[in-house]
C-alpha cells in the first residue's frame, strides 16, 4: 500500500469526485459550467482550513487534462514563477495553483500579472483569509472569487465510507468494520475538517490489531483516541477570528448569556486575551452604555484584572464582566446620538456658533458682541434657564433619543423630557 497519507491518495481527480461544495460544483452551478464549457478562468478559492481548497484547484484542472503546478506564495521564488511561465509557453497554457495566495509579494504579483491578462496562466489562488480583506486589488479583480464552506457531519461521513469502500486509493483493501457511534465521532469531531478526519480514520486502521479473522474493528473509543479530542479551529490572524469575536458581541448584544460564554470559551481556548479586553470594553460602552453605566468602569476593572493574572485563572474575572454584559440592560442611545450629530457636521451642517455663546475672555470682546446676553445657568433656579445653544440653521435639531432599558437612562429621560417640555413653552 502507498506510504502516502490516505488524505492525499483521495484528493479528487475530477469535479464529480469533490465532497461538499455543491453551491459551486452541482450541476447548473458556476464552477460546473465553467469545466463544462471548457473555459477554466482564474479564480480564489476561500475557506476555512480542511475544506478541499487546493484539492479542488487540482481537480479543476484534471477534469480538462490541463498541466499544473502547485506553488506557495510564501516559500516559492519569484524564480519558480518564472519556471511556470516556461512551462505555460511549452503546453500553451497552464493552471497555476497558488497555495496562501493572499501572501503574494508585490514583485511576484508584478510578475504574474501580465501572464494571467493573456491567460497563459489561469492561476487558481487558494486562501484561509477573505479575499476582499488581504488579497491586493490588482489581483482580486482579475479573478473570480469563490467561497468555500466548512463540510457539514454528512460530508464527512461521504468521505468516510468512500475512504472505506475504496480498494486502490483508500483502505477499501483491507477488512474494516466501523460502528456507527465511531462513524459519528469522526464525522462530528473533526470540526468541518476533511484533512483531520481521514488522518484520524487512517491511524485508528492502521494502529488497531485485527482480530483472529482478520477483521480491524473500529469503535468509539479507538475513534476518540485516534482523534483525540474535538478538533479547535481558530486562526487569531484569520477570518473564523473576527467571525467569532462578531458573534461574541453580538450574544452579548442580544443578551444571550450562554451563547455569549459559549464564543468567549472559544476566544480563550485561542489564547487571545487582547481581543477579548478590547471587545468587552467596546461592548460596555457601545450596547450597554446609559442603561447601566457602572458596567463600563467594571469590566474595565475585570480586564485588568484578567490581564494581570493572565490565563487560566483571568477566565474567573472574564466570566463575572460577560454574564453581567449579557444580562444588564441595553442602550446605545449616546453613540449614536453623537453619529447623528457627525453626521451633521461631516455633511455641512454645523452653522455659525451663536453670539451669546462666543469666548469673551479678551479685549474687544464685548466691541465683536460676543458673549453677549449670555445668561449663566448657576444663577437660575434649578441650574436652567432656557436659551439657544445650537448654531441658528439647526436650532431645532434633536439628537439624543433616550431609551427606557434601565433605571439610569429612565432618570436622565425624566429630567430630558422636562427640559425639553419647559423649552416649548
């Protein structure tokens, strides 16, 4: 049997052979079309690690018998580009499969260009990072970008069975029997990773004595040793970083606290205790805010604590600041009071400061009029006195918005409403 790892050997050969990604590869889709017109263009390819991004560049490029080349856009030479190009020149065309397209230099990516405006290398690009966010326009817009999803539990299971059933390429060769609790593990465990599961299924085969017939038995508890644990997939750099830190303050938002716990386990299994301090601190201000503003003084506090305590025990102060985010009242009531306000000024309207309002702490003030008539509100009675404040052209203009979501903001509304009622009359 080859000594080549099984994920290898069952890479696909061509587009019927690709699990999962059938919005790209089913019949009618983009990707189908295109192999069956014959008209391979360059492409991204995106998606989480394990999800068959170069695989699927190897295949395409199968399906029409096109010579490739795979190159990394970190450990390849501008020189092996060069070696490409000759080789494009000599068969007329080649695919070019660029493994961490989005790490293309800018001398490499100066290089290729030409060649892929003639087409003599389609380059199919493939990347853990979103394309809009680290490939280089110039790039980017000569190609089309595809988005590749996690594989789904049944996914994985497809993969199995035919790693199973498969006599030359996978271990269809030799007497296996694997129990659906085991078959479950794998599908489930390896978190929509097809390279980790089949890694695992190869060495759950190949370290399980067979019994006195021959037959290697596979259950759920070689399955959990040869996977070891459920599978964690979090890049700090990558897009399934920023997904979850967005899902994170969204919970919290949303004030769902065992979600809310359930993303901030996930950030601190990543070790990445300088975005969860910056995202809860913005959470305390921008949605829980006049509801209850001591949340924002006290999850700075439990930030600094867990910052100096560091992990695992900076997870005790982490808890306490997101269950309370989670559970307090909401209001973003004074952001975006001030949006409305930038948006205002940003768009032309801020106007002339009122007179009465102008610095008149020098000579020849009061000759300009300035400061004139103002009337200081510590003389009045409740420390008001009704006098314009804004500029004449938006006298009228109202920004802030009180919501009635806690005690605090309900207080401050009780006092705004008066003012503005005394400011009627």
């Amino acid at each position: 049997m080859s000594q080549q790892p099984l994920a290898f050997r069952l890479r696909p050969s061509n587009i019927e052979e690709i699990i999962g990604q059938s919005h790209l590869v089913a019949e009618g889709k983009t990707i189908y079309r295109m192999i069956k017109a014959e008209r391979l263009a360059s492409m991204i390819l995106f998606g989480p690690p394990g999800t068959g991004k170069t695989s699927m560049a190897t295949a395409l490029a199968k399906s029409l018998n096109l010579p490739h080349k795979t190159l990394n856009a970190v450990t390849d030479k501008k020189k092996d580009m060069e070696i490409a190009v000759e080789e494009a020149k000599m068969h007329g065309r080649l695919v070019l499969i660029l493994d961490e397209v989005h790490r293309l230099d800018k001398a490499k990516q100066d290089f290729l260009l030409p060649h892929l405006e003639s087409n003599r290398l389609t380059m199919i690009g493939c990347t853990t990072s979103n394309p809009y966010h680290s490939i280089n326009p110039a790039i980017r817009s000569r190609c089309h970008l595809f988005e590749l999803y996690r594989l789904t539990s049944e996914n994985m299971k497809e993969a199995i069975l035919r790693a199973l059933n498969d006599p030359d390429k996978g271990l269809g060769a030799m007497s296996i029997q694997l129990t659906e609790e085991a078959l479950n593990h794998f599908a489930q465990s390896s978190n929509g990773d097809l390279r980790s599961v089949l890694n695992g299924l190869e060495l759950a085969a190949f370290s399980t004595p067979a019994d006195e017939e021959g037959v290697v038995k596979i259950d759920l508890h070689v399955a959990e040793e040869c996977m070891q644990k459920k599978s964690f997939t979090h890049d700090k750099d990558g897009d399934a970083h920023y997904d979850v830190l967005s899902a994170f303050q969204k919970s919290i938002r949303g004030s769902d606290v065992n979600a809310s716990l359930h993303y901030l386990g996930r950030l601190i299994e990543a070790g990445d205790l300088d975005s969860i301090a910056r995202r809860l601190v913005v959470i305390a201000y921008e949605d829980i805010g006049l509801a209850n503003p001591q949340a924002g003084p006290r999850t700075l506090s439990a930030v600094e604590a867990a910052e100096r305590i560091g992990f695992p025990e900076a997870r005790i102060p982490l808890a306490v600041a997101v269950t309370e985010l989670a559970l307090s009242p909401k209001s973003n009531s004074a952001y975006k009071a001030l949006d409305a306000a930038l948006s205002d000024i940003r768009n032309g309207k801020s106007g002339e400061v009122p007179a009465h309002l102008k610095d008149s702490h020098y000579k020849g003030a009061e000759t300009l009029g300035r400061g004139l008539d103002y009337k200081y509100p510590h003389n009045y009675e409740n420390a008001w006195v009704d006098q314009q404040y804004l500029p004449d052209s938006i006298k009228s203009r109202t920004y802030y918005e009180p919501k009635r979501t806690g005690k605090f903001e309900q207080a401050l509304e009780q006092v705004y409403s008066k003012i503005r009622k005394q400011k009627s009359t």
